[in-house]
C-alpha cells in the first residue's frame, strides 16, 4: 500500500472510530459485508432492487395522488420509482439530477420500470439543486432532497473512492448538503413536505444539517417525528445502521414540513 493510500486509510478510520467509539469495529464489519438488495415491484412493470432501508426512507414521505413532486437529487432512480408508485391515477413527478450521465442512468431506470401512462407525467430535468428555490418557489406539495454525501459502505468497498476521502470532504459536503435543504424550503410549498436523507453515517452531512437549518431558518418549518423499525433516534431524524438493521443501510432520513 503507498504511503499516500496507507494515510487515506489511517485517516478514515480515526474519523470514523471517534465518532463511534467502541461500536466502529461492529458497524465497520456490517458496512464491509455486501449489501443484500430487495425488490420494489408497487406499480413497476418489472422490479427494481436497492437496499431496503433506502425504500423504508423514501416512503417515509406523504404524497397523495394529484401532488406534484420534486425529487432533487434523482439517479440512479430507484427513491423515484418509489415516489412515482404513490401517484396512482394523476400527478407530476420531477426527477433532477444535475449530472449528465447519471440522467441517461436515470432515463433508463424510469423507462424500464414504469408505464407509458406514469411515465407520461415524469419529467427529467438537470438543475443545480443548491439554486432550485431561486427560481421555483412555492410549487411542490413533497420533496425528496436524498443529498449527495460520503457514502462510506461504498467507500470501503472501492479504494479510488477511498483516496478522494478526506475530513475535509465531509466538511464540504455538508456545505452542499445545507444549500440544497435550504433551497428546498423555498420550492416546497407552505404546508408541504420535505424528506432530507443521505446514505453517510457521518453526523456533520446529517442530523447537523438540519441542526443548522434550524439555527438559519427558525420558525420556517417543523420537524414531523417518525418512529420506524430499525431505525435510531438523533437529535434530528433518524438513522438505519447495518450493524443493528440486519444489514440494512446506511440510511440517514428527516422529514420536514414548512410551515411559513
């Protein structure tokens, strides 16, 4: 291992054990194994397999048929499939992902795995999410922001992945993270809903995010307790750990719902 990749490693996992403590040697084990997927089929034409606390998460959200939805941060597509089986006869769904060729992954999940009629009120667009409430605002009755983010189970599966993490990265993310949120509030409408969530165990791209939304935009929202199998409390939301979920996740996930 090169003196460089050896630090990358040694760095991670610091990070990581002095944020967990004596449970990292466990939750490391879980994050190492594969992870098992699961099937979604709800209203799909075939089904469409993604770790089964990312389903638990994204249906979290309420929708009603007829809402119009905006899913922020979309491909590879799987939490749209998700969102678009709740809009049984009417409704538009949104799906945003700014990267041109994670859309093309993303056009290809949607149009293998839905109908011609749900399809037909699906839109794909390319935004920078961190800008969405500038020019949208006040139009989704639910949002989905499932924000790009660390990814450790991928991680330390993947040594490239592994030699563009740092603290600092994190750090960044995070900054993103909240940006993204921020613009989100602005584009949900009073009343709607937001689901916050990202795949990282790293409290700075979670429950801090909404800590400083909170901190930024008091008295704009109201945070909407939930209570799901396998998941574990925060001070904001709640996370599925694979140490404790059989295998499950990770899956961070906060739901919001404006309120001015």
């Amino acid at each position: 291992m090169g003196s460089k990749k050896k630090k990358r490693t040694l760095d991670f996992e610091q990070y990581y054990r002095s944020l967990y403590q004596d449970r990292w040697d466990l939750l490391k084990e879980a994050l190492l194994k594969p992870a098992v997927p699961v099937a979604f089929a709800d209203a799909l034409l075939t089904p469409y397999f993604l770790d089964e606390g990312s389903v638990i998460a994204a249906q979290q959200l309420p929708i009603s048929d007829g809402d119009t939805v905006l899913d922020m941060c979309s491909a590879p597509g799987g939490k749209s499939l998700i969102l678009a089986s709740k809009l049984v006869n009417s409704g538009v769904l949104v799906c945003n992902d700014r990267s041109r060729v994670r859309r093309q992954r993303l056009h290809k999940v949607l149009t293998h795995h839905l109908s011609k009629e749900r399809l037909g009120r699906v839109l794909v667009t390319g935004h920078d999410a961190t800008r969405w409430g500038l020019y949208e605002q006040n139009r989704y009755d639910a949002i989905l922001l499932d924000a790009p983010c660390s990814s450790e189970r991928h991680v330390l599966h993947d040594q490239s992945a592994l030699a563009q993490w740092s603290p600092a990265r994190t750090k960044h993310l995070a900054v993103q993270q909240f940006a993204m949120l921020a613009s989100a509030l602005e584009a949900v409408k009073i009343g709607g809903h937001i689901l916050y969530s990202t795949c990282s165990i790293s409290p700075l791209e979670n429950e801090e995010v909404i800590g400083r939304l909170d901190k930024k935009r008091s008295g704009r929202y109201e945070e909407i307790p939930l209570s799901v199998t396998s998941s574990e409390n925060r001070r904001h939301g709640s996370i599925i750990l694979p140490d404790t979920a059989e295998g499950r996740g990770p899956l961070y996930f906060c739901l919001i719902r404006r309120v001015s």
